[in-house]
C-alpha cells in the first residue's frame, strides 16, 4: 500500500476509535494499538511534509511551541452563570421565570457543573477554526494548538457550516493521580487540584507538555443553536453528540423546580464516586426557544442558574498568626495551619480577615479550627472547635505598628481595620506594583511576584509607572541570573501589549479600594474613558447600580489626590489606553430599550450629554423635538413647551426624581 493511502486509512481508523473510546463510551481496540497507530501516522507524515496535517490526529501529541498566545475576540460574549445556594435561590430563579414566560411549570435540564476551564471552539467548512479560552468573556486567548491535543475535541466533523461549542476541559482524579506520582518521584512539585492541573495545562506555551497532561473535555453549549433549528437544550445535546462531541451523558430532563431539587441532592451525594471532580450543577430552561424573552443581564443570561455545592469542612490546627500587608496598607492576620488537605489541594494559610473577625470567632492561638474553601476556592478559617482546647492555647493580639516598616498603625472603625499610611512603605508599594501586573488586571506575563519583589529591591522598578520604562533598562535586567534575550523580551513585549488593554482592566489596576473587577467593568461601560470617570460626581455615581455611599466615595477621594492623577497623566503620555474598548451590550429588558426619548428642562443630578450617553446605552435613541413618536418625555425643571405638547399627545412623562429610582434599579 503507497504511503499516501496508508495515511489517510489511518486517520480515518484512527479518529473512528477516538469517537468510539471518548463520545460512545465503548472502545473496540486496546489504548496500547490506539497509540502504536498514532506513532505509525507520525512517522509516515514525516516522510511527506507536502501533506496537510492541519486535521490530523498526529496533532495529539503536540510539539508547536509559541512565544505567547494571540488574543481572540468573541463573537459572542462568554457569560457567566448566576449562583444558587440554597433552595431558596432556586425558587426565586423558578419564580422569575414563570413570571416573565407566564407559566405554571418549568421545565428545567439540568447538567454536571464540571470544574476545569471553560473553552470555545469555532469549526469552518468542517475544520477547527479557533479555540480560545474564556478570558474576560469578550476576549480569550487562542489555545488552538493545545486543544487540538485533547483526543475527545473532533479535528473534523462532516458540518460544514461555520458554528460554535462551547465546554469544559478537565483532567480527570485518575489522570491527576498518576501525573503526581510520577512527579513525586522526580522529585518535581505536585499539581494542587484537578481544576488548577487542567486549566495551567490549557495554558502551555509548548503544546507537547499539553498533549503529556491526558486532559479531556466535555461539550455543553452549541452557541448558534437557531442555525440548527434545534427548540430545545437536551435536543442541542444530542446533536454536538451526533457531530462526534464528547457530552456529559449524566444531564437529566426535570419537568419542575422540585425535581431539580432532588437531581441536585443525587449528585450532591454521588459528587466523590465521579471519575472528575464537580462543583456544582448547572439549571438551565430546557426551551431555548425562550432565552431571548427571558433575557440577559450583562454578565448572565437569566434563563440559567450555577447551583453551588456547600464548601468541604475539615479540622486542622492554627499553628500561628502572622501578619501581611496588602497594596491599600491593610494589615491582614493570617492564620499559619498545620497542612491539610480541602477540596483537592494542600492549605497551610487562610485569612482571618480582621482584628474583629478573630475576636468574634473567639479564635486562639492553637486552636483545632474548622477549615473551608469559600466557593472551592478560598481557604477561609469557619471558628474553633472549644471541645478541643487543652487550656495552652494562646490569646489573640493584634500588632500595632505595620510588620514591614515600623509605621503606627491607624485603625478605621468602620472596617473594623487597620492600615499602614506610610506612604514610603515597601510592601504596599510592592502589592500595588503585583495587583496592577496581574492576570485579571494589566496581565503582564513575566512579571510575577517573585521578580517585581527582585527589581523593587534593586531599584528597577519602585512604583506602577516604573514598568513602562523598563525597556531602558533591557541590559541591566539580561545581566541578572535567570534573564535571557527571550525572556527579557518575552517581559517587555506583554508590557508594551498592556498599553492596548480597555479601560476596565486599567481601572481595576490602579487598586481603588473597594473597586473589584465587576464595578471597574460597571464604570468602564458607564464612562467610555477615565477622563470622563475622573471628572464625575458624587450624586451620578450613586445613580449607578451596585455603586452605594462607600464605592462612589472611594472613586471620588481617589481622583481628589494628586499622586493618584499624576500616575494617570504619566501613563496616558507613556501610550496607556484609557477608554474603553469592548462591547456596550443593551439590556433589552430596560425600560428605555428601543424607545424614542426626548429630555426638556434642567436636571440637578445629571448633565444632558451625560444622561443622553446613558440612555443611549440602554438601547434609546434620544432626539430633540416632541412629536407622536416620541415615547417618553424626560422632565425637570422649567420644562416649557415640551412638557405641554407631550400632555397634548398624551405621551408618557418621567419627572427628575422618578428618573432617578429608574435609572438606579436597572
């Protein structure tokens, strides 16, 4: 048999074995002739590199190795799922429903909420397009070579038609198991969990050491499932099934709330005898059909909820507490814990948050305390078991100068905290500096805690702005042991690629207290550009949902310092961006959707062009003269004409303070 007839035999046999094994559960041939297969295709491949093997299965094992990954922009927004946590949270979601799809009964399907990392794949003319992580649901990373290691993600399918999957890469308890055993025996750090093993494998430079990590995928979400004509989730389920996707076959149909209820305490139960680990369990509406009446928020689509499982408890002992101080100056106790395993990974330290947490906890030194991971995530301390105490145990007390540089600590009764305001402190100055370089903030890849912590301490780099002349100084950092040609540009290429990132990511780096990745996203949207944020005031920021007294307080004493605005003004002029970049998405549930408005008169809470801006991006368009089609008159003070022809028509009329609680609820 030529070789060209051998290879695409192989492919073919070789990709019917992988459907067989990943999505029908039943493999006809040993893992042992599936790999002596595999190595034969390579071997012919390498022999003819004027063949495509762009669909291959040769794939599987990897071997490209990238610089860093390109950024992918969504077609569609990876939102994320509102969380459920008890039952009382499942009635209200099911009673949402009802109401707005004016029904008695839901019928729900309910799905495994796998704990790995979430992925999209787009597929053209049969063939992978792109594979892309979720990111920050507008924008991922292309992981296209390392996804294409995963032996259960089809490299080719018979649709030809562009669409999307979406799913959840994990590595299974076995796999974990037998990667850490022989990493053990090379003497080489153990993968904490399952979930941490799979998503830093996702995220391999090298798509060999990916392909080595075994991981596997489940596929949960066919994106344009309309172009299909699919009505019903389950239906979507079985047809990625058909295509040669791998699906969690343990979903279930529920015709109401009750038996979603039961599912959930199943699984609750049967969550340790699975091969994978689960966090949750995820309820969708069954019809899809429906979704666009039931609609979205800008974060979630309210016709699905994640139910999350209680945390696991286990005890352990309080060896000590020590102290660290974080970018603000807050001083934290932490609690140092004699190592226990929880929910997958190894905990030696847990927060203990405040001088009151410990108090009201009660909590000693030596304590046998209970642990849990906040969502499986967080190690927090629960309290002290007091039938454990042996009378040695040692009273809590709370430091009064910072552990760092000495400075009197000031404590703010309102926070039940304490804080370092030496401005010169290293440490805060050194947090602020990891926090801006961070992955969820500027992402600066190569700049980890380690090496920031390095080059404050030999004057490279002492404050945020520091990082973007660090291309001054490409010779002195080459010099430093363990910083090659590569790896120097590797640093200053993510930094120079920070300067493009949208607003959003900049105003969470700047660490304004009380300002987390949600509202920096809330005010990005708002705003369109910092300049526009700086120059806001006290009463339209409380008009934003999710921003109250403290948060709207917060932006405005962090604009009145001038360090801050001078750290501003130096990153602008060093080509910072300051505007935001993605998606207004329009909640077409607003009130003002679609609707024509004008606004006559003087409103004391809000400028015109700031409350035009506004309504403008909740889907209104908003004209200046009253006539029958407009919808809505927006009224204040010595309103004139307007307001009497819109009586005239009959229109409907909000006065200022009416605005405001609208404005405020949405």
């Amino acid at each position: 048999m030529q070789d060209l007839e051998r290879i695409l035999q192989l492919r073919k046999i070789i990709e019917k074995y992988a459907y067989e094994y990943y999505t029908l559960d039943n493999p006809s041939v040993s893992d042992s002739e599936y790999d002596r297969l595999i190595q034969e295709l390579i071997i012919l491949e390498s022999k003819h590199p004027e063949i495509d093997t762009s669909s291959s299965p040769s794939q599987r094992v990897g071997g490209i190795v990238l610089d860093s990954f390109n950024k992918v922009q969504h077609k569609r927004l990876m939102l994320s799922l509102g969380n459920a946590f008890n039952e009382d949270d499942l009635y209200n979601f099911d009673k949402k429903i009802k109401e707005i799809l004016k029904k008695n009964e839901i019928e729900y399907i309910c799905e495994l909420k796998i704990d790995g990392l979430a992925i999209a794949i787009e597929y053209e003319k049969g063939l992978i397009n792109y594979g892309a992580t979720r990111g920050d649901g507008n924008t991922g990373e292309d992981v296209t070579n390392n996804i294409k290691t995963i032996r259960d993600i089809p490299l080719s399918v018979s649709e030809k038609r562009v669409f999307e999957v979406r799913g959840e890469v994990y590595m299974s308890k076995k796999v974990l198991n037998e990667l850490n055993k022989k990493r053990s025996e090379n003497n080489e750090e153990l993968l904490a969990n399952c979930r941490n093993a799979a998503a830093g494998s996702i995220r391999q430079l090298d798509s060999s050491i990916a392909a080595e990590r075994k991981l596997s995928n489940f596929m949960y979400y066919l994106v344009n499932y309309e172009d299909f004509s699919l009505n019903k989730q389950s239906d979507c389920l079985k047809h990625m099934k058909k295509m040669g996707f791998t699906i969690n076959e343990n979903f279930r149909i529920c015709p109401n709330i009750k038996a979603v209820i039961d599912y959930i305490k199943e699984y609750q139960d049967k969550r340790e005898t699975l091969e994978y680990d689960i966090d949750g369990i995820v309820i969708k509406v069954n019809d899809t059909s429906t979704y666009k009446e039931i609609g979205y928020t800008a974060k979630t689509p309210k016709w699905a909820i994640a139910y999350k499982f209680p945390p696991k408890e286990v005890m352990t002992t309080l060896l000590d507490i020590i102290f660290s101080v974080g970018r603000t100056g807050k001083i934290t106790p932490n609690a140092v814990l004699s190592p226990v395993r929880v929910a997958g990974s190894i905990v030696q330290r847990a927060t203990l948050h405040n001088e009151q947490f410990v108090l009201d906890k009660q909590i000693k030194i030596g304590d046998t305390v209970i642990i849990r991971k906040a969502g499986d995530v967080i190690p927090e301390v629960v309290g002290p078991v007091l039938s454990k105490r042996t009378g040695l145990e040692k009273e809590f007390v709370m430091v009064k100068n910072c552990p760092i540089c000495g400075s009197v600590l000031q404590k703010i009764d309102d926070e039940a905290a304490h804080y370092c305001i030496n401005t010169n402190c290293e440490k805060k100055n050194i947090e602020s500096i990891i926090h801006f370089c961070s992955r969820d903030a500027m992402n600066i890849e190569g700049l980890g805690e380690k090496i920031i912590e390095q080059f404050y301490n030999l004057n490279i780099m002492k404050n945020i702005s520091d990082i973007y002349y660090l291309h001054n100084k490409k010779q002195l950092i080459k010099d430093l042991d363990g910083f090659g040609e590569k790896s120097v540009n590797n640093i200053l290429d993510s930094i120079e690629n920070s300067k493009k990132n949208s607003l959003e990511r900049l105003l969470f780096g700047l660490g304004i207290e009380e300002i987390g990745e949600k509202t920096s996203k809330t005010l990005a949207k708002k705003y369109i550009s910092l300049d526009k944020l700086r120059n806001a005031k006290y009463e339209e920021l409380l008009l934003i949902k999710d921003v109250g007294d403290v948060v709207a307080k917060s932006i405005i004493d962090f604009f009145a310092n001038p360090n801050n605005i001078k750290l501003i003004d130096t990153l602008k002029k060093l080509g910072v961006n300051t505007d935001y970049l993605g998606v207004i998405e329009v909640d077409e549930n607003s009130l003002f959707y679609n609707k024509t408005i004008v606004i006559t008169g003087t409103l004391s809470f809000i400028g015109r062009n700031e409350l035009t801006q506004l309504l403008e991006n909740k889907g209104a368009k908003v004209t200046t003269s009253v006539s029958k089609k407009t919808d809505i008159l927006v009224c204040g003070k010595d309103a004139g004409s307007k307001l009497e022809k819109a009586q005239k028509l009959g229109l409907k009329v909000i006065y200022e303070e009416e605005l405001k609680g609208l404005i405020k609820d949405e």
